[in-house]
C-alpha cells in the first residue's frame, strides 16, 4: 500500500486530486525518520515499517451491523457516525441549522471551497511530515464539521472508527471548524473489532477555533494491542477562543501522538490533555508543542501516564513563544506514575522562549506511589491492591475533570476502568 | 548577621586580592615561541606535539587514533547550534610553548608572563588562601607549585604531561576511561592535540583544607588551547579544584576545547569549580565527568560568563551504591553570546542521587540554553534525580531554551524536573530606582538576587569575584 | 522650599488622560494629605511624580526645592529627595532587605566612599525596633512572601533609613489593622520634622486619626476639588464623597 500512489476518486473536486498527487510525492521524497533524529529520540524505529498492510479492506453487511451495534459510547448524542475501515456505515443527527457535519467524501463535493479553506493547514513539524504526507494522499473519508457564527452546540458529536479484518490500514480523518461565539464537543472512539488482527492507523485531526468559540474534542483510542497507531492533532486559536484537546490512550501496541497548537489570536486558550494507561508491552511516544504567535495568549497542557508492566513512555513538549508573543502564559507538566519494576518512562520537556513578560513554566515527575498513600487507605480496610488501582485511578481522574462535562467524563473513566480491568495488578 | 553580610564586608578586605574582571583580562604580550605547531591539523601536527613533548609510544598512539575519530565524527549540528560550523580547523594554532618547564617559584616565570598572571592576581591567591597552583600559558603551565606539606602527604599536582610520564601507574589506568576519546567530536580532538591541564592525585583519607587553583590563560590569536585534566581522589579523600579562565579580545575566533575527568574512589569528594569569563569571541567547547564510587561524592559548581558559544555539559556517572552527584550552575548571555550548558546525570548502582540546579541569564541578545540528560536503568533502585532550571530574560531581544531528557526505569525511584521563565519586571525596576538605584544598578541587584542561593555555593572568594563580573556585565549591558 | 506642583495634566500610555490639572504646594514641615474616591487620580499623582514610565505628562511642571525634576530619571529624583512609599510595593527576589537598603544608601555616597558597616546595621536596628521588627527581617527577600502589613512597615523604614526631604505616602493605611495602623503612624510621625515635607494618600479618613495633617485636600476625577484644614476628613467622613462631587460641579 505505501509504495503505489492511492487513486484519488474521479468525484473529488480537483484542487483535492492536486493536492493528494503532491501530497504523494512529498510522501516519496520525506526522508523517513532516523537514529539522531531529535523527534524521533528514544523512539521505537522499528514500529514504523507498515509493510504488508492494506486499505479499504471490505466488510460484510453482517460485520458492520455487528460493529454499529457495538459503537456504543455516550448515552445521548446529538449526532453520531460509525465508520468501518473509513467507510460510513451509520449516521445519525439532530444537528440545528447553520452545522454542516458530514463524512468527508461528501463534504468535499457538496462545500469543496469550504473544505479546501481548512484542510490540513499547518505543517506537520513534530517528526511525522512523511505520515502526514502519507495521510493526505490517501484520506478517502473522515469527518467535516463546520459550525457556523454565534451556534453553540449541546451535546456531543460522536463518531466511532472501527478497523476490521487483518492487516487493515486506515486513515481517519477529523476536520472541526468553530465560527464566531460558537460551541461544539467532538469525540472520536477508535477501536478494533476483534483482539487479534494486526492493524494501522494514521489518524489526523485538525481543529481550528474561531474568535470568541469554544472547541471541545476528545480522542479515546482503544484498538486492540497489536495495532500500531500515529495520531496527529493540529489545533490553531484565533481572538478569545477557548479549545481543549484530550487524548486517552488504553489501546494500541505502539502510539505516537504528535499535538501542535498554534494560539493564533490574543486571549485566546488551549488546553492540551492526555490520559495514557499503557501496560504489557506497550508503548506510546508522545510529542507536544505549544506555539504562541499571539500576544496575550494561554496554553496549559497536562499529560499523565501511569505505567504497568514493561510498557513504556516517552514524552517530548516544547513551549515556543515567538519574538512578539509578549505577555504570554504557559505551562506545561507531564506526571508519570511508575506502577511496575520494568517500566521506562522518558520525558524531555522543553522550553524556547524569545518574547518578554511571560510566564513559562515546565515540570515533571516520575515516581511511583508513595507508600505512606497505600498505608493510609489501608488504615481505612481497603486492600493494597484496591489501593494501588484506586490511587492510579484518582492520579488519571485529575485529568478528565478538566474536561467539565460529566458525561464525557463519565465515558473516559470507562475506558480507563476496562484498562485497569485488563491489567494484573496484584504484583506490587 | 547573615552570610550575605559577611560577603559583603569582605568584599571590600579581598577585593584588591582577587580582582579579576573582563577588562583585566583583555591585555596581550607579544609572542615568542620556540615551539609553534603551526596552522592546521594534520598527523605530522600530532607527530610535532608528540615530538615536542616527548610522549611515550603509547600517547602517540592514542593522539593518532583520536585523531582519525575526531575526523570521522560530523558535527553535531542535527542537535546543536550551526554556528559551530564557523570554526576554521584549518586556521587554528594547535601548540605553542617557549619550551619552559614550569617553574616551581613565581621569581623564575618569565618576566612577561609573571606579569600576566600578576595582573589576574593569581600570585596574590595563592599566598591568600590556595593550597596549590598552575597556571597555563597557552599550551603549556608556566608555573605549578603545591604546598610542601602536601606533597609529604602525597598529594600529587601537576600538568597532564608529567602526570603521564611521572606517574604513570597511577594516571594510566584512568586516563580516558570516564571519557573515551569518541565521546564527541571534541573530546576527540582533545585527545589528539591535548597539552597541559592538571593531573592531581589525592591519597587514601587526605582531605584538603584549602583548594588547588588552575588558572588558563589564552595569549595568542587564533590559538587553540586544549588542556586535560584528570583528577583521582583515593579512598575517602576530599579535595576542592578551582580553574579561572580568560582570554584576550581577538579579532577572530579562538578555541578552547578542554577535556577533564574526575574520579572519586570509594567515599571520596570532589568539588571542582569553573569560574569561566572568556573573550566573546571564544568557542568554548568542553567535556567534563566525574566517576563517583561508593558513597563517593562528585559536585560540578559551574559559572560561565563570555565566550561567543559555550557548550559544556558536565555530568556525574554515580557507579557505586550511595554515590551522589550534583552540578550546580550559572550562566550569564550577553550579546553576541550563547550559552549551551547543562548537566548529565548517569545512574549505575542502587541508592544513587542526583541534583541539578542551573540559573540562567540572558541579556541583550544573548541566548542561552539548558541541556539535560537523566538517565535510570532498569534493576536499580533507590535512585532520585532532582533538576531545576530557572532562566531569567532581560530584554525582548534575548532568548531561552530548555530541553531535558529524563529516562527512568523501574518504580523504585523518583526523579522531578522543574523549570521556569520569569523576567525582571518594570515594576521591580520602578521600586528599585524610587529608591535611587540607577538602572544599572536595579538590574544588577535583581540578577544577583536570581542566582543568589546558587552564588553561595562557591567558595566565597570566588562569589565575590562572581559578583564582580556580573556587575560588570549588567553595567555594560544597559543604559 | 517646598514640592510644588503646577497645573499638572497626565495621560496613560494610551492616551486616557488622568490627571487634568493638579496644582499643590507641599512646604517643608508640612503634612499634606490627599483623599478622594477610587480612581480619582491620587496614585497616579504619586506615581507621575516619582517618575513612572506608564505615564505621559503633557503639561504642567513639578519643581522640588525650585529646581524642575521631569528631566530627571526616576533615581535621580530618588536621591534628590522624593521618597514614595508604594502601596503595593515590589517584590525583589533573593535580594535581602539589608543589603537593598544598604546599596539605596550607598547610591547616595560619592564613588569610592563606603557605607560604614558598624553603624549602618546600629542605625537600621534602631529603627526597626521602633516600628516593632523582628532580627530575622534584615536577611529576608524584599518583600517576598510579606504580608501586607510587613510590606508597608517595610516601605516605612526604608523612608527612615534613607531620610528624604518629600515623603509621599500611597495609601500606606490600606490592608492595615488598627495595631499596625499604630505602628506605622508612629514611624511616620517620628519622621516629621521641619525640614520635611509629606503628602498622605489616603482613602480613609482613619489614617488621619493617627497622623494628623496640617491640610486636607480633595482629589475627584483627576482635580483638586477641594482645600481645607483636618476638619475636612471628618466632612468627608460624615457626608461620604458624593457630596464633595456635587460641590465640585456647584
């Protein structure tokens, strides 16, 4: 699949075809990434042969029936998509007026110029322009979500991503643009359909937070543990705008996580967010940065991971405030919770600053649980196991509340509770 | 009172004794050596510093080997700033000597020289509070002296070429083992072409009351001054190394690529102290690290002032169980500077701790950066690393960077990391020039309160030296 | 001699004007005290006159002693004399308060003159204890971690230590309770002397209980609205401000 250029569909405007052949080309002549690189240290290389694997594998009417059933997530949604190894399988919407929420393949016939305004923007700076690359070249679907002026949104857009079969590639595809003083909450759920078959996913999600809005998305990826994963979020703010980002990572036996926000406007704030639980062989390799072009902007990221097993971690945040981008706020804290004697934990926060009058600050930790804690909850009657589990559990819920909507919260913890499930934690 | 007023009266008593700033050093003398490598590097360059110095077949070796890993290694600009791509191998001075011994007594220094190092006060110090002294001139030390009762005790102190051929049983075994010569493209060049530096052996369970001082002092343009260093402390030793740096103003780009190892046998300590204030148009390129045995004890207190690009990363391998290794360090960037400093932290045995405290400071538009490495391995336990980095902007033009690398391992150990930007603000100006401090003098003020608990660490001669030249710096850097 | 001010009008960096002409005389022995509701120009004024970048003078003229002082910076007016105990005094970081005050002192002294060490901490001593300071003040950041009443018996003894000819006090009674209050009052009261000028800006008439002016002067958007003798606080007191703003527009 990766050395034959994907045929773009004769339905697709031409601007998306140009864009695809260049893309392809660009996929040819990337470099991939190599021992030395700074955005690749301490990477698995290794993860990043895809040889072998294959697109739009079909599923049968059965299958997707059985998949759309299983796309459970929140309870009330006002709209809902399940794709199948990025086909459409289900929709549902009680989306108002002034929204234009469609699977992609549709959008870019029916608001080609609306989509070619926001489609993949920024460039890909954080180690993955080959994969980025890759992905614009052969995106077939996704979603396109375009909120209009002054239309706030209750209630979530959900959309499931499912691959299906063995050794199926995917690439879903997730686009939200926020009109003036408009809200909306997006999540994305990725899963596997069965618990053996080897999958890829190169995933990308591209948020763009208009002035005065608000831009919620959550991505819950969960595939089974012989997939491997990139998923790349690119989230710019203009004037006043407000968007948070939040990963969980339960699934997968290799992600990487590459999170650019651009605060484009002044006032504007972006909250990045990441709750990973790797466990057995796991790894996940995440890489941030916060990019202050704009004065009087704010941007908080908070990534934690509570390790099992032999799993392992890398982390790699760069704040970087422009020449102008005065009066800026900062932070950046990554924790890490070392729950097993075999994990590895590696973190490379980091800081460039070129303005003045701003306040920057980074932080992290690697420890394991305190003993004095376990002690406590003991003295109450509680076991050590239940101990460890619950003070791993309260270490990641500090996270999700920072998302402020009870019933996302709600399905996170979910997701996490099945990890935890599905760890042997009765070794200390 | 407290500790600050002390300095601060004494400031006045040792101020004509240790009165080193910027514009102390930027004197030169005209050249006359007998021994001139000449420009550029090649093996017959090796052969002539071989030559010259009369190494053992198994030095020549070692130079010839190094020098063929020096050429092999590319820059490690994939990382590191591109300006290192500025520095001309071909047009660098690798040896220059007048061919003296060093001297035992100030009285039979040459006259020229003698007074270099008057005018950097070192004679003063040591009469003042220094248990030993060499002072290099170019490639070479020019004087070396330690105290009597020391050397009855055993203590060796003297430059790396003695060193290897006085006593080689003991310098042999280490020399290069706590940093190969493909450590990096520099530490391989110093291998190749190094000369000078000190060799200092502490015996089992002396422990130096006072310090041993290096001083090294560049002379001539477009010289290129690579000494090394090696020092072992012996079983339950403790000894305290101070090297002071200067060069004159040039008009091109010298070098000065040190490599220094340290070693600290089982509850040994070893504090080495660099009080850096190079020229701004030295490339100062240097690799330090210590080996810390059991209970033994590495500390690294650092201050780098001047030199166009400074990278230096000093680190601690803490090989036995309890060892503990610290790097405590202040950097000042003014215009035209860059300071790429950090601090590696290696942890090899159980019940290993680490602690990094790094203040920054860029002026102007100067530019510094921190650089961190960590790492934890997997069946240890006990480890703790705690780092902290702090930098301080002092105009919009300046610039910060930070990137640490934390590898932990395992969930019996606990390490944290923590850093921060903060500037000084026009309403701290404001306060301080309401009570009539000139701008000069609040900025001062402000940037000695920021690296005030770190100046405490150095030996208080040296902080209020430390002082001085920040002063100095901040003076010239506003208005 | 005295601190004169003169038809003073100051705008904010944007433009916003603030002060609109502000004359006042301030003669040596004098205590001046100036009240006026929130954003009325009173701080600003103190602030104008100690040299703040944040503001534009575009007319007017403050003398000290006769000599005109826009043309000096900030610590040029400091060592001339002017003296401004802020009302949310700074924070300097890792710097004790010894030796702040100690480098203050020793910005006055001609180069190559030293501050004698002996009697320096005998004379800050001195006034520490009057206004009731603990020892372990003298090695503290300058007002790191202060409450507020520290901050401003801080900015008191600073006053004393360094002796100014004007001392313009910017709502040094606000976030005090009556103790503090008290002991401030004291500082500043052993500080009065007739070859010294003060000006009191204040809020609250409570302060003047404590510090009793010679003269009382109304500040209400940007002007003096109104003079008078202490009997004008206690005015102020009984009718609250809204009544000075209609006098000021009958």
């Amino acid at each position: 699949m990766t050395t034959t250029a994907p045929q773009t569909p004769a339905i697709f405007p031409a601007w998306f075809a140009a864009r695809q052949h260049e893309a392809w080309e660009r996929y040819l002549a990337t470099p991939a990434p190599k021992r030395g690189d700074e955005t690749w240290r301490f990477s698995n290389l290794k993860q990043l042969d895809f040889a072998g694997f294959v697109r739009g594998a079909d599923v049968s009417p059965t299958q997707a029936a059985d998949l759309i059933s299983r796309s459970s997530g929140l309870e009330n949604t006002v709209a809902k998509f399940v794709f199948v190894n990025d086909e459409l399988a289900h929709s549902e919407s009680k989306l108002p007026k002034g929204v234009i929420c469609l699977p992609l393949a549709e959008a870019l016939v029916s608001h080609s110029d609306l989509v070619a305004a926001h489609f993949m923007q920024q460039e890909t700076r954080l180690g993955s322009a080959k994969f980025a690359a890759l992905h614009e070249a052969s995106v077939s679907n996704g979603l396109f979500i375009h909120i209009g002026d002054n239309v706030e949104i209750e209630g979530t857009i959900e959309v499931h991503h499912w691959i299906s079969g063995s050794n199926v590639l995917i690439f879903p595809h997730t686009l939200v643009v926020t009109g003036k003083n408009s809200k909306v909450r997006v999540i994305d759920i990725f899963r596997s359909a069965d618990d053996i078959s080897p999958g890829v996913a190169i995933a990308f999600n591209d948020l763009s937070a208009g002035p005065n809005s608000q831009l919620d998305y959550v991505a819950i990826q969960a595939f089974n543990e012989v997939t491997r994963v990139i998923q790349i979020n690119e989230t710019s703010t203009a004037r006043d705008s407000s968007a948070k980002g939040f990963v969980l990572n339960t699934g997968a036996s290799w992600a990487r996580n590459e999170s650019l926000s651009r605060l484009e406007g002044a006032g504007s704030r972006s909250d990045m967010l990441s709750v990973s639980v790797p466990a057995r062989e796991q790894e996940y390799d995440q890489r941030t940065f916060q990019h202050h072009v704009s004065e009087g902007a704010y941007s908080d990221l908070l990534y934690k991971n509570s390790l099992y097993d032999n799993s392992k971690t890398i982390f790699s945040g760069l704040i970087f405030v422009d020449r102008n981008a005065h009066h800026t706020d900062a932070y950046q804290t990554c924790r890490n919770l070392l729950m097993s004697d075999t994990c590895e934990a590696n973190s490379m926060p980091g800081l460039e600053i070129n303005a003045d009058q701003v306040k920057c600050s980074h932080g992290s930790t690697s420890s394991q649980i305190h003993d004095e804690e376990i002690f406590y909850l003991r003295a109450r009657g509680i076991d050590p196991v239940s101990a460890r589990q619950l003070i791993a559990r309260g270490f990641s819920v500090q996270v999700v509340e920072r998302l402020g909507d009870d019933a996302t919260e709600e399905l996170i913890l979910q997701f996490i509770d099945d990890k935890f499930a599905h760890i042997d934690t009765t070794d200390p | 009172m407290s500790y600050q007023d002390a300095t601060a009266t004494l400031d006045l008593e040792t101020r004509e004794a240790i009165d080193i700033d910027r514009s102390k050093g930027d004197f030169t003398f005209p050249e006359r050596n007998k021994f001139d490598a000449g420009r550029g590097l090649t093996d017959k360059t090796v052969d002539y510093i071989c030559d010259v110095k009369n190494d053992p077949d198994w030095v020549r070796e070692f130079r010839h080997k190094a020098l063929k890993v020096f050429r092999d290694k590319p820059m490690p600009t994939n990382w590191a700033t591109k300006d290192l791509e500025n520095i001309d191998f071909d047009v660098i001075r690798y040896y220059l000597s007048d061919g003296e011994k060093p001297k035992r007594s100030w009285a039979d220094v040459p006259a020229d020289v003698l007074e270099t190092f008057e005018r950097l006060g070192i004679p003063q110090q040591e009469r003042a509070f220094l248990a030993g002294v060499e002072a290099q001139f170019d490639s070479e030390a020019a004087y070396s002296n330690v105290k009597e009762e020391l050397t009855k005790q055993g203590v060796i102190f003297c430059n790396s070429t003695e060193g290897l051929k006085e006593h080689e049983a003991i310098f042999r075994p280490w020399f290069g083992k706590v940093i190969p010569t493909g450590d990096n493209k520099f530490s391989a060049l110093n291998s190749a072409v190094f000369s000078g530096g000190s060799f200092i052996y502490i015996p089992k369970g002396v422990k130096l009351k006072q310090p041993l001082q290096a001083y090294f002092r560049i002379n001539s343009e477009n010289f290129g001054q690579f000494e090394r260093t090696l020092i072992i402390a012996d079983e339950g030793s403790e000894v305290m190394y101070m090297e002071g740096c200067t060069a004159p103003k040039f008009e091109t780009a010298t070098l000065h690529s040190a490599v220094v190892e340290l070693v600290a046998l089982k509850g040994a300590k070893i504090q080495y102290v660099t009080v850096q204030n190079w020229s701004s148009n030295v490339f100062n390129l240097v690799t330090k690290r210590g080996l810390a045995m059991e209970d033994a004890e590495v500390r690294w207190i650092d201050c780098n002032i001047g030199s166009r690009l400074t990278m230096k990363y000093p680190g601690v391998i803490m090989k036995g169980e309890r060892a503990r290794g610290e790097v405590i360090s202040i950097a000042l960037a003014n215009t035209g500077q860059h300071q790429d400093t950090g601090a590696k932290m290696i942890h090899a045995a159980n019940n290993t701790t680490s602690n990094v405290v790094s203040k920054s400071i860029s002026v102007g538009e100067g530019r510094s950066t921190y650089r961190g490495q960590v790492f934890i391995p997997k069946h240890l336990k006990g480890c703790r690393n705690n780092t902290e980095c702090d930098a301080l902007l002092i105009n919009s033009n300046s610039r910060t960077d930070t990137y640490p690398a934390i590898t932990v391992k395992g969930n019996r150990h606990a390490t944290q990391h923590e850093a921060s930007v903060s500037q000084v603000s026009e309403d701290m100006l404001f306060y301080m020039q309401q009570r009539g401090l000139n701008q000069g003098q609040a900025m001062s003020l402000a940037v000695n309160g920021f690296i005030n608990d770190l100046v405490r660490e150095f030996p208080m001669e040296y902080s209020v030296e430390l002082k001085r030249l920040i002063d100095l710096e901040m003076e010239g850097s506003v208005g | 001699m005295s601190l004169h001010i003169q038809d003073l009008h100051a705008t904010l960096e944007d433009g916003t004007e603030i002060l609109k002409g502000v004359t006042l005389d301030i003669p040596q022995g004098e205590v001046h005290a100036i009240m006026g509701p929130n954003g009325s120009g009173k701080s600003t004024l103190s602030k104008v006159i100690a040299g703040n970048e944040g503001y534009v003078v575009t007319a007017g003229t403050v003398t000290l002693d006769g000599a005109e002082i826009f043309g000096m910076s900030t610590d040029e007016r400091s060592r001339a004399g002017i003296f401004l105990a802020f009302q949310y005094p700074s924070e300097v970081p890792g710097v004790s308060n010894a030796n702040f005050i100690r480098a203050a002192l020793q910005a006055r002294l001609p180069k190559g003159v030293d501050i004698d060490a002996v009697a320096y901490y005998k004379n800050l001593y001195a006034k520490m204890d009057l206004l009731e300071m603990d020892r372990k003040f003298t090695a503290r950041a300058v007002n790191e971690g202060f409450s507020g009443g520290e901050k401003k018996r801080n900015e008191i003894l600073q006053m004393m230590m360094l002796e100014p000819k004007y001392c313009i006090l910017d709502e040094t009674d606000s976030g005090l309770d009556i103790d503090a209050l008290k002991i401030v009052a004291k500082g500043v009261n052993a500080m009065r002397s007739p070859e010294r000028g003060m000006l009191l800006i204040t809020h609250y008439q409570r302060l003047l209980d404590y510090i009793k002016p010679d003269h009382v002067h109304v500040m209400a958007e940007g002007r003096i609205v109104r003079s008078g003798g202490p009997e004008l606080a206690h005015e102020l007191e009984k009718y609250g401000y809204d009544f000075l703003k209609e006098a000021a527009f009958a």
